[in-house]
C-alpha cells in the first residue's frame, strides 16, 4: 500500500491552479478519517556572529615552599574567547489546509469516520497559489545560507491532534502515514513594479579632475527602453560619452549584477555578484564625444527580484568607467526588475483569460431572445429586431436587424448602418417581418451580388426556403420548428427533435 500526491506541473507561478490527485492505497479494511492536504510556503535563513564567551581553565604555578625549595599550585583562571556561531531564522509564510474522503466513500461516514475496505482511492484537488507569491529561491555561500521553497503534504487524519489508533493502524498498514512533495513556485508579477519600470529610464553621472589643467568633465549618461526584464531577453543600453576633460576614457563597462540581503534575528548579511556584462571596445579620447552601444543577454540563472522580511534579491544594472591616470574611476547604477522565466508569456495569457471571462459575464447578463412557450412555428423568436450587443437607433422597422458586418462597420461598435456609404435609411415600420427589404445599391450583401437580401428569418438550413421543413435522410422523422435557425453542433441526427427555445441570439439569426 502507499499514500502519494501526483500533480500535474513540475513548476508554477502565483496565480496558477494546481490540480493534483492524493493516491491512497489500503492493503485491508481499516477505521479511515480522512486525508489531510496542506500547502505550505516557507522561508529558512542561517547567518553567524561572534559571541565573547567566558570560561575558566586551570593553571599552575611554581611557589617557593620556604625551604629552599618549590611546590605546585593550581589556581582557576577566567579566560575571554571570541566564538563564531550560528543564528537561525524561519517563517512560515503561507499556509492552507483542506480535509478530503474518497466520493465513493461520501455516504459511509458517520460521526467523522468511516471503516475504509480495501481498494486504492483518488481524491482530486484544485488549490489557486496566492497571486503575489514568493519565488522558489536559495542563497549558500560558506555558513549563510538562505530558502524560500513550498510543499505539498497529505496525511491521515487522526482522531484528535496526536497520532490516533486509526492512522496508527493505517500508517503500519500503509508503511507511512504522511507523505510531502516539493512544488516549485517561479514567482508572481507585482503589477505595480511592472508598469513602473516598463518605461524608458536613464542616469547620468559626470566627473571632473581637480588637479588638472583643464576644468572641463567627463559625463556619461546611461539609457535603457524600459528596466523590466526575463531570462534569456536581450538588454540593450545606450552611453552617451562627452569628454570634455584632458583625461582619456579608456572602457566602460554595463554589468546586471545580483543582490542578496539576509535576515536571521537580529542579524544582517549583504552580498553582491555580478551575472553578465558587457564593455566597451575603443576608448573615448580627450575633448570628444561618443555614442556606443552595448548589448547582451539577460542570463537563464538569474532569480526573480523579490522582498520579504527574511530573504530578499534585488538587482542593478551598473556602470562603471575607467580613465588613464586615475586610480579610481566613474560608477554608476539603476535598478532593474527581473521577472521570473516565461513571466511575458503568462502575463498574455492571464490578459487574454480575462478577456474571455469579461466577454462570457457580459454575455450571460444579456437578456434572452427566445422564450420557451412563446411564439408560433414558423415565426421568428420573440425580440429578434435587437441584437443583443447594441439597440438600433429611431428608424429601424421592427422586425430588422442590423445589416451584415461590412469593413470599419461592425454593430455595436460605433456608429450606425445608416453610415455606411450606399445604405438608405431603413424600410417603413410597416414592412411585414418576414419581407426582404429592398436591394441596397452601392453596398450588396456579402455573397449577395447587388440582389435584397434574405428574407427575415433566414433559412432555418442551408439551401431550404425560409419557413420550411428541410427534407432528406438526416431529418427524417426529426419534428423542425420551421423559421428557427440551426442549432449548436450542426443539423441534428436522423429522429432527433429541435426543441422549440432555439433560436436566434443576435441579429442575422446567430445559433443560440
């Protein structure tokens, strides 16, 4: 038997669905609680400090015995010693837990257990990673070390908050009673970091020589189209070198460099390391301009940017100059925000996600155009002069919709018919709803040629007469409302009937 966790990803960023199943197999029937599913994030952080320690040793000493001779003694000595030691730190960040029974299970319950026969069970899980969520992270150099990680853990439920005999009984049958897996989580997007630093940004920086003969400066000012990035982009920056100064410029160097900030108690570590650079490749002579630009690729190990109160990273992009007979030269830097790897790609597909859930919420809020038990056969549903999305203007004969799509024309959407060129004003109100309105000259339907347009409703099926039943083997002895349009899913199967309520949902007999 065994007690496992299966999901689907082998990675994550905040915002997504873990969708997973707990697999539990029991070798023979036993008392069963449920199974206990929790997603935990956690930060661990080990920094060292000197500590002066006191401690005594013994110590001996030649003492004249007053006979000529000596003897030993042995006294306490306190002595003072500087130790280093280590300091850990850990948070608990986020936590959920959800209590989950097999579904074939659901009715053997009773007072909060049941007796569980033998068999292998799957109970499936959907748990949503907070959006602003924590990158999987770490940090290990000599003794300071720092983590940020998530795991799944599912468990047995016991009967109270020690190990019961129920998951005691379980746990030997299963050979555990617990089982973890770790999730790696990319990271999450902080919308308000993303539009800030998706604009252009620039620095400048100037020196001048104050034992020189001239009093004239080198400047340099950087410039980057935007300072959000992800692994694998390119990063592109733009000096603009204007020497004014005696001195010979000799490089310039753009770098990405990575910092790491640690916390445990009271204790604070700082370091810094540079992942990619790029230089400059002739030097920039004395009284003289340059423009130079320097590119590289944003590398694939480079961690997401992120703050907490334990572990953080950060980065810059900095620069730094080099001038002949200085022995210091001109450094400068701008911070940067580095998205997790494939962040462009999600963010699109959250944009087109909410997208799709906008246009689904703003069409379930439009009231129907067919009511069941309402109308005749044969006649068009009730409410198909207005299209759902837009209401005709004064004018519209009832019983119209509005005219097919026709370029920078669509309904709804700005404007009216009546503004494309070569369309007259609609027919008289008076015009029976099934009639074709007259043929529109300059501006023939599409597929049309300059003929009218189909009558009002259209076909109920390609190719037969508005108002009729279609014939042929696919229908035969299929009960057709005539007047109504295809349904959903094409045309219905031989014997199969079209219920009444199907109908039009927009203008020109859209399928509902």
């Amino acid at each position: 038997g065994s007690l496992s966790i299966v999901v689907e990803e082998s990675s994550y960023c905040g915002g997504d669905t873990i969708h997973g199943e707990v697999c539990l197999a029991v070798p023979k029937p036993c008392e069963f609680y449920g199974v206990e599913l929790k997603f935990k994030g956690k930060i661990k952080t080990t920094l060292t400090k000197t500590e002066t320690r006191q401690r005594t040793r013994p110590v001996t000493t030649s003492v004249n015995d007053g006979q000529g001779g000596t003897t030993q003694q042995t006294r306490q000595q306190t002595v003072h010693e500087n130790v280093v030691v280590d300091v850990y730190d850990h948070k608990t960040f986020h936590s959920h837990t959800e209590v989950f029974t097999p579904d074939e299970l659901a009715d053997a319950f009773s007072n909060g257990y049941c007796t569980m026969p033998q068999g292998t069970y799957r109970m499936p899980f959907h748990y949503r990673i907070p959006s602003n969520a924590l990158p999987t992270a770490t940090y290990a150099a000599g003794r300071e070390r720092a983590s940020i990680g998530y795991d799944l853990t599912a468990k047995l439920k016991t009967r109270s908050s020690g190990l019961g005999v129920a998951a005691a009984l379980v746990g030997s049958l299963l050979g555990k009673d617990k089982t973890t897996v770790d999730v790696k989580v990319m990271g999450s997007i902080d919308d308000g970091l993303y539009d800030q630093n998706s604009k252009p940004r620039s620095v400048t920086k100037d020196k001048g020589f104050t034992f020189s003969r001239s009093k004239g400066k080198l400047k340099v000012e950087m410039k980057v189209p935007r300072a959000v990035y992800q692994a694998g982009e390119d990063l592109v920056a733009t000096l603009k070198i204007d020497n004014e100064s005696n001195k010979v410029m000799k490089q310039a160097t753009v770098s990405l460099v990575e910092h790491y900030t640690i916390r445990a108690q009271a204790q604070k570590f700082h370091t810094s390391k540079t992942l990619k650079g790029c230089r400059t490749s002739k030097p920039v002579e004395k009284r003289t301009s340059s423009d130079v630009e320097l590119k590289f690729q944003v590398p694939h190990c480079v961690n997401p940017t992120f703050e907490s109160n334990l572990f953080e990273i950060s980065h810059t992009l900095q620069l730094s100059v080099s001038c002949s007979g200085l022995t210091t030269g001109l450094d400068s830097k701008m911070p940067l925000y580095i998205l997790f790897s494939r962040a462009r790609e999600r963010m699109t597909e959250a944009a087109n996600r909410q997208q799709h859930e906008a246009a689904s919420q703003k069409l379930a809020s439009q009231p129907s155009l067919v009511t069941p038990g309402q109308g005749s056969f044969g006649a068009a549903p009730p409410a198909f002069a207005q299209p759902p999305a837009a209401v005709p203007e004064p004018g519209y004969a009832a019983g119209y919709a509005q005219p097919p799509l026709y370029p920078q024309q669509v309904p709804g959407m700005g404007g009216t018919p009546q503004t494309v060129p070569g369309y007259p004003p609609q027919p008289p109100a008076d015009m029976p709803f099934g009639a074709a309105p007259p043929a529109y000259p300059g501006a023939p339907y599409p597929g049309e040629g300059s003929s009218a347009p189909p009558a009002y409703p259209p076909q109920a099926y390609p190719g037969v007469p508005c108002g009729e039943v279609p014939s042929g083997p696919a229908f035969a002895g299929a009960n057709v409302y005539p007047g109504y349009a295809m349904p959903p899913g094409g045309p219905p199967a031989a014997g199969s009937d079209i219920p009444q309520p199907i109908g039009y949902s927009a203008a020109l007999g859209a399928n509902a």
